[in-house]
C-alpha cells in the first residue's frame, strides 16, 4: 500500500496518455460487458425457462392457425398434465408506440400452465364472468395508469365481422410475474370473445403450451404429439421453450460468435495498443526507474510497479467499462427481457483486465527489471 | 580510523561496439570512515566508474570492493540493491528527481524500502528537509525549484534514511557558483558535523577545495593525491 501513491502518480505522469489509454480500456470493456453481458444473459435466461412446458406451433411458420379441434388429441398424449392454448396479437392503444400484447386464451388453464403469473382467484373467476374483460400486466397498467374498473380499446391487425379492428377490454384484475416482474406486461384476455367477433380463422389459435410430468421425455412427447398430426394440413411442430428461445435468439445471428469475434477484435487491438503506450512510457522514465533502482528499488519491486500501474489502470478502466456495459444492457430491457449483467461476465471481465494488463505490461516490466543502473544513469 | 571503502586491485571492462575497453587498471584505494575524499581527473579517466563501484552500482571485473564492511562485488542484483538501501545515499549532477513527485514525497522515496511507519517516514522527512534548509518548499515539485533547491532535495533523499556513504557524480556540475558553494558547504558540513563519509566525483578544483582529501585518476589509474591539512 505505501507503494500506491508511487504508483498512481506514474500512471498520471503524462495524463493525456493515461486518459488516452483508459479510455481504450474503457470503450473495449463496455463493449465485452455489453455483447458478453447479452450473451450471458441471454443463454442464462434459455437456462431458466421451464423444461416442463412443450409449445405447438404451427410447422411451417410459428403463427400459422392450428385448429381449436387439437385440444383434446393433445391432452390425450400420455404424459401431457395439461394444455393451454392461445391467440396472441399486439394492439395499438391510442396512439403509435403504445402497444399492448393481447394474450387471448382459456384463463383456467392459462394460470395453470403458467404457474408464474400470478393473480387473485376473484380475477380469474371475474375474467370467466366477464366477456370482454382483461386481467392486466402490472408494468402495463402502471404504464398507462389503468386499474381495475377501467375500460380501453385497442386497434389490432385482426378483422372483425362488423369491419372494424378494434377491440375494447373491462379490466377485470392486475397479473404479476414472479419470475421476472418486468416482464408483467400485456393482457389476458378471454378467447371466445376475440374467436366470435373475427371474421377470419374462426376456432383457431396460435399455439398450444402442453404441461408435461416429465421433463426428461420432452422429446418423446413432442414427437408423439407433432405425429398426431403428421400429412395433416395444418402440421405441428412441438418445442420446448429454451428451444423456442434459442430459435428466437438464432434469428439475430450466432450471438455467441458475434460477442467473442467483436471482444477478442477489441481485446487485440487493446493490447498492442496499451502495450505500445506502456512501452513509451517506460522508456521515457528510464532515467527515474534507475534512480528508483539507485536508492535501493531491487529489479523484482521494479518490475512489480510496472506491472501494477498497468493492472491498476487496465482495472479501472475494466470497472467503467463493465459498468457501462451494464448500464446500456439495462436499457435494452425493455426491448428484449434482459434482466441484466450476470455475475459470472463480471468476474470474466475482471479476470480479462488482468490477463490483459499481465500481457500488454510484461515487456515494458521486462524492460523494467533488465535496467542496469549504470548505464542508465550515463544514458548509455 | 577503520577503512569504510577498500578497493584492492579492480578491473572494469567496457564493450563498445566490437572493443572491450578497460576504463580502470588495477585501482587500489582506501576511505576511511568520515572521510570527505574528491575524485578529480579529466573526462573519460573512469572516476565515475569508480564512483559507480564504491555505491555498487556496477560491479568489477577482477579486484574486490569493500564498502561498509561488506564485500559487495560478489553480491547478487537483489542483494546490492538492499546493501544500496542501507548504505549508500546517492547525488547527481542532474538531480534525477521524480518529477511527478514533490519535494518531501521525493525525500521519502528511499524510506519506503524501510520498515518504517508513515509517520515516522514523514518526521524523518521534515528532519532531513529541515536540515536542507527547504522546509518551506516540501509541497513543491522540482519543476517549481531553483536548481540549487533541486540538489538540497537531492541531498535530502541521500540522507534521509541514514546511510553508511554519500556518493556525489558532479553534485555542483549543473549550477553556478553561488548555489555550487552552497551545496558543497551543506556537504562539508554533513562531513563534518554529521560524521558523514562522502566520496565526490568532481572536475572542478574549486569545489575539490572542499574536500579533505583529493585522489588524481588518469587513464583510469591513480596518479596522485592531496591532503588538505586539518586547518
């Protein structure tokens, strides 16, 4: 510690150069805490989705009609527990840029199926005795400052018979996710109300979601139930929900190579440019490290005090540059469910700034410890 | 009195270029303890090399160096470098301050290596200080110091952890007159009042005057030497 403020003050020596370096330090790990930050955050919430649900999509496309009629053959597989199926549609309230999620099911199995979103038994059993009515998210409803008693409408891409697209909604109660509150969002609203006023694709939905006992026969249920209806016209395609997640991520791109060919780019050209810096740094103080060495600095202490102005430096800038990287995964939240930077990116950038301070500071340390006092001192 | 400084028949070589070079053949020479002694000789007659010697900063290549009771040419790096610590404060022509640091911060410097709490690294950088006559000027750095302020400081670190040695290459080399008398007297007198051992490398017979004795190198030989008499 008593060598710390020898060590601070050397970094600041030339202080443009030292902001210029941090800086690269800092924009190199904002931007492995950004794309590793999504990445792991990503894969982690692949991790977390529930092995014990099975989705039934249409096969060629996810959102081609599947009969209402699918119902009973799926709850007929064996090891299917339940079976919830959904019209899912996105509205426009008031204006563009206000959009709400329209989850139009069967409310009872709905809440079971999705045993993370939460409400009131007196919501569930007011939606079932209200028609039009609609159990909001709580992100939602604190978005548009609704509650419960009040009644909007939304205009949709679905026709209904009268012409018209707009549907208007009771709201009955307020749903919550305990698995990832921000993620309360949208509304559920009852399927037969949304089924008897459309004018196309009657008695049909988007998707089944099967609750099934076993997690470890996914793959065989899924097979049994998209052979249900294998040369069918509407054929089934039956995933669980991380592969439903990593096909949504695979849409993007391989996020996983993109985030480690754009760090490793960033992380190589910070080494040799951080390496130069420290280089010329070095061999600008040659005079000062050999009057260190002088008044009794040993080699090894020498070296050490390279070393620790470039881990201090490569550290500091990893802290902002991590920190800014969460700060801007934050703000895609909304746009992608990212909860934030997993702990595990954190100690990998940490442990990054060492391995990179260690590589782009042993020549300059080198340098350091092979100094001869004498010949430096005549500037030879 | 006991001999602080004992050469005994050293060689030192220089390669340059394709040439090894012997800068010094074969020098004895003896300091005793508090001794003021004044390396003279003309440029390239190997006083610094010597001087380099005595502080173990360089190593011979043949011939044994004894300084402080310890016979430093066999130590390893790491060893002289602690035997630096201990025994030796060193002064040069240019000052080689830390410029990033300040005065009392650069005084400090040498203590860090000790074993020492910060307070009392800090008291025994205001004594040294004070002794400089630059305790109004601790919190400046060298850039905002005259070069006679520069070379008190100097001293300051050299003396600050209580060596054994003060080594001076051309301590008056880069200032005037006025200031050079100024430094070799506060030299003269960590001699005389302090008990120092100070061995100077200087071309300059006017600040060799301060010296109690002065040893002639010549084409790296000791050709000569004076004794100032007690007076």
């Amino acid at each position: 510690m008593k060598f710390l403020p020898l060590i601070w003050k050397g970094i600041w020596r030339k202080r443009g150069r030292a902001i210029l370096i941090l800086l690269q330090i800092v924009v190199a790990f904002t931007l492995f805490g950004l794309l590793q930050g999504l990445n792991g955050a990503v894969k982690q919430a692949i991790a977390s989705t529930h092995a014990d649900r099975l989705y039934v999509v249409g096969r060629s496309a996810m959102g081609e009609p599947l009969p209402l009629a699918y119902l009973e053959q799926i709850r007929g597989v064996p090891g299917v527990r339940d079976v919830n199926y959904r019209l899912q549609f996105g509205g426009q309230y008031q204006r563009p840029g206000q959009g709400v999620v329209i989850a139009a099911t069967d409310v009872e199995s709905f809440f079971r199926v999705f045993s993370e979103v939460s409400t009131s038994r007196e919501s569930i059993d007011a939606l079932r005795a209200t028609p039009s009515g609609a159990i909001v998210g709580r992100v939602t409803a604190e978005e548009y400052g609704w509650k419960v008693g009040d009644r909007f409408t939304i205009q949709t891409p679905i026709p209904r018979t009268d012409g018209s697209r707009e549907f208007t909604f009771d709201i009955v109660g307020i749903f919550e996710n305990t698995d990832r509150p921000e993620q309360s969002i949208g509304a559920i609203a009852n399927y037969a109300y949304i089924n008897e006023a459309r004018a196309r694709n009657r008695n049909t939905v988007m998707l089944y979601t099967a609750l099934i006992d076993d997690p470890a026969k996914s793959a065989e249920i899924g097979f049994a139930i998209d052979s249900l209806f294998e040369n069918s016209t509407n054929e089934t395609r039956t995933q669980t929900e991380s592969q439903i997640a990593q096909s949504q991520i695979d849409r993007i791109g391989n996020l996983d190579y993109i985030a480690h060919a754009i760090t490793g780019a960033a992380f190589f050209a910070l080494l040799f440019a951080t390496g130069a810096l420290m280089m010329q740094s070095i061999r600008e103080r040659t005079p000062e490290l050999a009057v260190l060495k002088t008044v009794g600095f040993t080699d090894r202490l020498v070296m050490t005090l390279i070393l620790a102005e470039v881990l201090l430096l490569a550290l500091i800038g990893a802290a902002i540059g991590l920190w800014l990287g969460d700060f801007m995964l934050s703000m895609t939240r909304q746009m992608i469910g990212v909860t934030g930077m997993p702990a595990s990116i954190v100690v990998a950038g940490f442990v990054c700034a060492v391995l990179l301070a260690l590589a782009s500071g042993a020549i300059p340390a080198w340098r350091g410890l092979r100094l001869q006092v004498a010949q430096a001192l005549s500037g030879r | 009195m006991a001999a602080i400084v004992s050469l005994k028949n050293v060689v030192k070589r220089y390669v340059r270029g394709k040439q090894r070079v012997e800068v010094l053949h074969g020098v004895d020479l003896e300091c005793e303890a508090g001794e003021f002694l004044a390396l003279m000789g003309p440029s390239g007659s190997g006083k610094t090399t010597l001087l380099n010697l005595i502080g173990g900063l360089d190593r011979p290549d043949e011939g044994e160096v004894i300084v402080a009771g310890e016979r430093i040419d066999r130590l390893s790096s790491g060893q002289l470098a602690k035997w630096r610590a201990r025994h030796v404060g060193f002064v040069f022509q240019f000052y080689n301050l830390l410029p990033v640091l300040t005065a009392e911060r650069n005084v400090e410097v040498p203590l860090l290596l000790t074993k020492l709490s910060r307070a009392q690294r800090r008291k025994n950088v205001a004594a040294a200080l004070e002794l400089v006559g630059l305790t109004d000027r601790a919190k400046h750095k060298p850039t905002e110091l005259s070069g006679g302020q520069q070379q008190r400081v100097a001293i300051a670190r050299a003396i600050v952890a209580d060596p054994t040695i003060i080594v001076c290459d051309e301590p008056t080399g880069d200032l005037d007159r006025e200031n050079a008398e100024d430094i070799l007297g506060l030299l003269q007198m960590l001699n005389q009042r302090q008990g120092k051992t100070i061995v100077m490398v200087t071309h300059d017979p006017r600040a060799a005057e301060f010296a109690s004795r002065r040893l002639y190198l010549d084409k790296g030989r000791l050709v000569h030497q004076e004794t100032r008499s007690a007076a």
